[in-house]
C-alpha cells in the first residue's frame, strides 16, 4: 500500500513544549484512581529498569509505529518504525488500533501476549520484556490516544519508566500512570520470541497467544510456540493440536502424525484428535491405519461429528 | 450510474449470506482437519451440538471477519491489508473488536507535536483576548 503520509509531523519543536505536553497529561488525570494492589507486588524486585530496550523517537510516524519498533526490536525482530506504518497505521483514523499492534507482531513472526493487570506487566519487566500501553493523554479539551513502552518501574518511589513520544526516559508517577492506562482498559502488550514463556503465562491465555501465530501463518513460530507451551503444560490438548495443525500446514505430515498420535493419548475423548489424526494417516496413503481412528472420531460425536463422518466416509470410499 | 458507496457494504453482506446459506443445504461439508481454535473455546457455545447449529457458528465467524475487514477498508486500508490484519486475529479476538472498530481508540498522540499545537492554540487565544481588551479600552471615552 502507499505510504501515508502523516500530517504535522514535521513540526519543530522546544523541549518547553514537552514539558507542557507532559504537565497537561497531568492535570488530565482523574484523581483517586486506583494504584497497585499492595500484595500482588509483593515478591516482586523492588526496582527494575531494563535498559538495554533501544528507542526510536517518533518523529516522522506516529506513537503506534515507533512503539511497536522498539518492543519488536528487543524481541529480536530488528525492525524501524517506518517499515511498520503500513501494518499498523490506519490512515483514516489518523493513528493505530491496538489489535493491528497486535496483527502486526504476529505477522513478524513473534508472540504478541496481551496483559491488563499492572502487577503482571510488572512481572514482564522484572523478567525481561518491555511492554507497550496503551495511554490517553493530554488535557481533558484535547484528548489523545497514546502507545508508548514500559521499561521499567519504581516501586519505592511509586513510578513507572517508559519510553514515550520522543523522551527516551520518562519517568511518570504510579497514580498518573495508572489514570492514563484505565481509560483504555488497561491494554498492554508484551512481545516475544515463541520459544519465551511470558511470566504471566497461563495455558489457556499462552496457548491462544500462539494460535495468533498460526493464523498470522507464522507456521515455524507457531510450531515453536506451541513446543514451549507442551514443555511447560505436558498435557495441554489445543498446543498438541496446534502443533500438529502447524507442522500439517507445511507438509510435515509425519510430524503432524506424531503430534496428533499424543493428543489421542493423553486425550483419549477428544473428537478432534481422532479426526485430525485420522486425516493426516490418510493423506499419507495409510488408509488401514485411518479408518478405525476415525471410526473412533465418530463414535466420540461431538460439535465436530458431522465432520468425522466425512471424514471416515472419504477415507473408506479411498478418494 | 453511479452507487452510493455506502450501499455496498449492505449489499455484500447479503450477497455472502446468501451464498452462506446454500452451502448450508445439500453439499456435505468436505472433510476436513478441525482447527486449533475449536479447542482453545473455553466454552462451548450452547447451540453447537448438531451439525446445522456448528455451521451456523462458523458462518457467524466469518461474517464477523468480514465486517470487521469492511470496517478497516473503511479507515482507508487496501483489501489486501485489511484481510491480513484480521486474518492474524482469533475468532476471540475478532469478536471482541465486532461493531466496534470505529470506536476502538486509535493511538496518535505526538507528544510534543500536540503539546506545542495546543500551546500555539492557547497563545492566540489569549492574544486575542488581549488584543480585544486594549480595543475596548480604547473604544470607552475616557473620563479626562
């Protein structure tokens, strides 16, 4: 697509005006928003800055672009900011919507886990990973939607670290950051190699994070990502699924066999597993292998039994 | 002869539920491997148990990719990038974003850039009032 060009970027600016932008993005705060959940933070280092996270002032592209750069960056994905504006910029709206962020690491091959809980994105930092906001900013006549980078935090001094706009270390008080974070309900976003386990992983929340890969078509990302995901949760049905849908779809089928082969197992009641086994045996031509698997498929019904019939019909009738 | 753009949308909607409503009839779904995501649902919906209520869900899904691929083109997105974005999301994700995506918050705060149009915005205002102010001061005969 053509590059869009952004307006009023190309402003000079005076450090004053940020110190402005900034003094307005504090009186724009609603007081008495809550803070962290003192137990939640408890074994938690008390301070953390990683600072090796690079920084890419947004200069000529907007706060979505420039955000997404230095998280994905970190992640190992070098990237700029301006090779990101036609994946997540929408011309329209004159700025980025959070699931194109989100789209967009995907797309690159790398595992966009989201998170709305302060002390989890605190978790993140400690171990590591930056995460992106997503905050509203300025005075309450002008309000803007804002992505910047979390790098860090304080928890004695009750501050939060990011890399914001074209400040490279902006150091914002807990209270204020927590009333610019709420109105966009929390959003954050951390991103990482699919062999890394967030912190805060969760099977059911880590494992839909790598079927984001899968459907970005990220098939090696996402077979990686689901192998993690087995590492850490053995017994998990979608990451042997996904795995084996993943290895299917670039012709590994005798990978996908072995994974699909473990699901049945460990899922001895799960439709699924029979059917997706059942399709692959037969695809590699081992049909005498297929058809009781499927029969099985069929006989455990399902919202899939419909499917398994089919299955079992077009195996049996050999093509 | 020209047509409103805004009939489009309505009218591709259709045209995909009616071509989403034959397959519904005779032709046997073709045999295939399920997704990942059909066991990644937390909950199984209510109504999936026949055959007739599964494919109804489906077409729902992808109905609601494609509004929401309507909705991107609409912030001025070519088709091809449109359907990449949203092909990258989950049945989950997309319906969370379903009907909304005009009012989703689109992130563009420029820091300094608006800080400083704001800060010009407020400087002509109060040079204005002050200009107004002299005026009138001006304008009031004095007394002496």
């Amino acid at each position: 697509m053509p590059m869009a060009r952004i307006p009023g970027n190309r402003r000079k600016r005076a450090p004053v005006f940020t110190v402005l932008a900034v003094a307005w993005a504090v009186l724009g705060c609603a007081p008495g928003l809550e803070t962290l959940p003192p137990p939640a933070t408890q074994d938690l280092p008390r301070r953390v800055e990683i600072a090796d996270v690079p920084f890419f002032p947004q200069e000529d592209y907007q706060c979505g672009p420039a955000s997404l750069a230095i998280a994905l960056t970190h992640g190992g994905v070098a990237v700029r900011p301006r090779d990101l504006v036609g994946e997540v910029y929408s011309p329209a709206r004159k700025g980025s919507l959070a699931i194109s962020m989100l789209a967009s690491a995907r797309r690159r091959g790398l595992l966009a886990f989201p998170l709305s809980r302060l002390d989890r994105v605190m978790r993140e930092l400690a171990g590591g990973t930056p995460a992106i906001v997503l905050q509203r900013l300025g005075p309450p006549w002008a309000r803007r939607w804002h992505f910047a980078v979390l790098i860090g935090y304080d928890l004695e001094r009750q501050e939060m670290i990011l890399r914001s706009g074209r400040t490279r270390r902006l150091v914002m008080p807990f209270d204020e950051f927590a009333a610019t974070w709420a109105p966009g309900q929390n959003w954050a976003l951390v991103v990482l190699p699919p062999s890394r386990l967030p912190e805060s992983a969760e099977e059911r929340t880590f494992v839909a994070a790598v079927f984001g890969l899968e459907r970005a078509r990220q098939f090696p990302a996402a077979v990686t990502g689901y192998e993690t995901a087995l590492s850490r949760w053995p017994r998990s049905l979608g990451a042997m699924v996904g795995l084996g849908n993943s290895h299917y779809a670039v012709g590994d089928l005798a990978a996908a066999v072995a994974a699909f082969e473990r699901a049945t197992v460990a899922h001895p009641t799960s439709a699924v597993a029979f059917n997706n086994l059942a399709h692959v045996l037969a695809e590699m031509g081992r049909r005498d292998e297929a058809v009781p698997i499927a029969r099985k498929a069929v006989a455990l019904g399902g919202p899939f039994a419909a499917l398994s019939k089919t299955t079992l019909r077009e195996i049996e009738r050999g093509r | 002869m020209l047509i409103r753009p805004s009939v489009f949308k309505p009218i591709s909607r259709f045209v995909i539920l009616a071509v989403a409503m034959l397959s519904l009839y005779p032709a046997p779904a073709p045999a295939a491997m399920v997704e990942t995501d059909s066991v990644l649902r937390s909950e199984p919906s209510p109504d999936a148990a026949g055959p007739v209520s599964a494919e109804r869900e489906r077409l729902k899904r992808l109905l609601r990719r494609q509004a929401a691929r309507d909705a991107l083109r609409s912030h001025g997105l070519s088709a091809e990038e449109a359907t990449a974005r949203i092909d990258a999301l989950s049945d989950a994700e997309v319906r969370r974003i379903a009907g909304r995506l005009d009012r989703l918050p689109a992130g563009a705060f420029h820091g300094a850039a608006d800080g400083a149009r704001s800060a010009a915005l407020i400087i002509v205002v109060v040079g204005i009032l002050l200009i107004l102010v002299l005026l009138f001061a001006k304008l009031v005969p004095d007394d002496s």
